[in-house]
C-alpha cells in the first residue's frame, strides 16, 4: 500500500490491467513451471529431491506470480531507465513484449 492514503480501503494500478501473454512468462523462470508441475503430482519418485511442503509451493507461487508483475512492470520501468542494460535481454524485442508494450 505504499504511497496510496491510509484512510483508502481500495486502489487501482493501471500496470496490472492487463496480463502479459503466458509465453512471454514462461520465458522468466522457465523451469518454475516444471518445479510446479513436479509438487503438484501425486506422487514423487522416490529418488526426486523436491519435498512438497508448503514453504516450496509458496515460494512457485511467487515466483510465477513475481515473473508477471516484472514483465507489467518494465514497460514503464523501461521509459524511466531507458539505458539500462536488463533491456538487452531477448524477451524484451520479442514480438509477443512488444505487442504487449503497446
């Protein structure tokens, strides 16, 4: 609730009205999904390192909420600190962000 008043129960952000294609996400944190997919199932091999506790779902559903709001984020971050090198990364001239961009 930084910068909104304190007596405002409600607020709005322009930036999360719209929701980045989910192949541009995927391109963040791209093994989050299999991580995800690999706590969901029933069953774990026994020889497989991941323990399905609630601390490891919490920080996947972080971690695949965070990629979204960095992809809505760096449209205007992008304005702001236009020479940043970050912006050389391939997801930021592929089609689907610069669809999204606009």
């Amino acid at each position: 609730m930084a910068c909104f008043p304190t007596n405002v129960r409600f607020f709005y952000l322009a930036g999360t009205a719209l929701d980045p294609p989910t192949s541009l996400c995927k391109r963040l944190f791209p093994a989050i999904d299999e991580w995800h997919d690999r706590l969901a199932a029933k069953e774990l091999s026994p020889d497989d390192p991941i323990q399905p506790t609630v601390a490891a779902n919490a920080i996947v559903q972080v971690i695949t909420m965070l990629r979204k709001t960095f992809i809505q984020d760096s449209v205007l971050m992008m304005e702001l600190h236009p020479c940043h090198p970050i912006w050389q990364h391939t997801i930021f001239s592929d089609p689907a962000y610069l669809s999204f961009k606009r």
